[in-house]
C-alpha cells in the first residue's frame, strides 16, 4: 500500500522530449488547464490534513497534480498533491501514508543508511537499464538525514549523477502524523537547494494536520508502525521487512533537475496575460 504514496519524481528539463508523445502546444494547453487554489483557498489531503493557499504559494489537487506530473514525464500518483510558489522554481508533490504512528525515539546512523540506500540505487539502476530508462547514480547525502522534534518532520538529501555527468538533489520530508506520515519531495536544483529549501519550509507552515491527525494526539491503543526513523529514509513499511529475507528492492524518491519545466511555463504564461 505505502508504493503509492513513494512519490517516485523523474523530471526532465521541459522540451518536447521531454513531453515525449504530444507537443509543446499540449504541454501549454494541459498547464494552461490546471486548475491552482488562488489565495485563500483550502486544499486537502487524503482528509488528513490541509493546505492554505496564499498570495505566496498555491495548491494543485490529486487529479490535477496527475496532470502535472504527466506533463513532466512522471507516472500519476492518484492521491497525491503539489505545493508551489507562485514566484520561484521549486515545487514540492506531497503524499499521505497511512502506516500508524512513527515513534520518534531512535537515534540515525547515516553512514549505515547511506550504504543501504546506495546498494538500493544500484540494484534499481539495473532494472531501469533493461527497461530502456536513463539511471541517477546515488554519490552521497546532499543533506544528511536530520529530525525536527518540534515540527516532528525527518528530512534529508541526496545528490545524484545523472548519465549525462549532472548532478541533480532530491530533498524528501517526512511529516509524522497521529495515523500516519505525509512524505513530500521537493524537486529543485542543486544551485538553488539552499534557498528552495528554506522557502519550502516556510510554504509548509500553511500546512497542519486536522484535528485528531496531529502527532500529539496519538493515544494508546492507536494503532503504531511496525519501524522507526531510520526505516523511513529506506521506504518505510517496504524497508521492514529484515524478518522475511532482507531489505526489499524499491524505488528511491529521485528528484532530477526540472524546475526549469516549472519557471519555464509560469514565465510562458505570464507573458500571455499580459
């Protein structure tokens, strides 16, 4: 079940390539179509929680995110959600994992997870070779991976090589909740990482968990998962499987290079309405 809440972000930087079967005239149409929360609006996910758009940051709905991650070359997610600035190149696609309550108690070993993460990466670029796709080879952390006991998120980066010899960042949240855990990708650039990110946690203040979704409120009997901290960089409930024959195989949160995609067609289409 958590698959499909693993936002799995492959960008490429806006071409018809990238856009491989339909033109840049359908790229326009389809953005021109989705339809962004304008300032004061509510987005929710799964039911679980909510986003406030404001005049800084805007909200695509799963249907709508479905659109966009099709329109930059990424499968659909079905129930996920996308938060971006409505003045900057960064976007950041947010999905709910139903898996119980994460206990916050453990320490991480980021070397060890380092390790596991790139035996993933390795074992994953196999599969992605004999299926015809380009490959992202995990180099290191870009961020090591950090826990916000206050804001009860765990985050960390990855820097990766791409074939072409680039290098692109995929920065990944996980938001703890009373039932579950948001996972969010921020799909930016390693020149901009920095200041992206930054203003990614300043958009995610717009985001809270309803009522009786917030950590705080777990309360015994709730039901908790079966893992920690550590597990969650790994993939969650598809990395605790030790008990039946090792770590699972799965698919790293990739985030490539595509914030040119984004600006390009804000700019695009800022140009339009003037």
């Amino acid at each position: 079940m958590l698959a499909r809440f693993l936002v799995v972000v492959t960008i490429s930087m806006f071409s018809i390539g990238a856009y491989a079967q339909s033109s840049k005239a359908d790229a326009e149409r389809v953005y021109s179509e989705l339809l962004w929360l304008p300032p004061g609006g509510t987005g929710t996910l799964a039911g679980k929680a909510t986003f406030k758009a404001s005049s800084a940051y805007t909200f695509l709905n799963p249907a709508d995110t479905d659109k966009f991650l099709k329109l930059n070359g990424n499968p659909p997610q079905g129930s996920s959600v996308t938060i971006a600035p409505t003045r900057g190149n960064w976007f950041g696609v947010l999905g709910f994992a139903p898996e119980g309550y994460v206990k916050d108690d453990e320490s991480i070993d980021a070397d060890a997870l380092l390790k596991t993460l790139k035996s993933q990466n390795a074992a994953g670029n196999e599969v992605k070779r004999k299926q015809g796709y380009q490959t992202l080879t995990l180099e290191g952390w870009a961020l090591a991976p950090r826990y916000d006991r206050q804001n009860q998120r765990l985050e960390w980066g990855t820097l990766l090589r791409a074939e072409d010899q680039s290098f692109v960042v995929n920065v990944s949240t996980r938001i703890l909740g009373r039932s579950g855990y948001t996972a969010a990708v921020l799909v930016t650039t390693p020149a901009t990482l920095n200041s992206d990110l930054q203003d990614f946690k300043t958009a995610l203040k717009n985001f809270e968990y309803v009522g009786g979704e917030k950590y705080s409120e777990w309360r015994e009997g709730d039901k908790v998962a079966a893992y920690g901290l550590g597990a969650l960089v790994l993939g969650g409930a598809a990395a605790a499987v030790s008990s039946k024959g090792g770590f699972k195989v799965i698919g790293l949160a990739i985030a490539a290079a595509a914030a040119a995609l984004w600006g390009g067609l804000k700019k695009l289409f800022a140009r339009k309405k003037n």
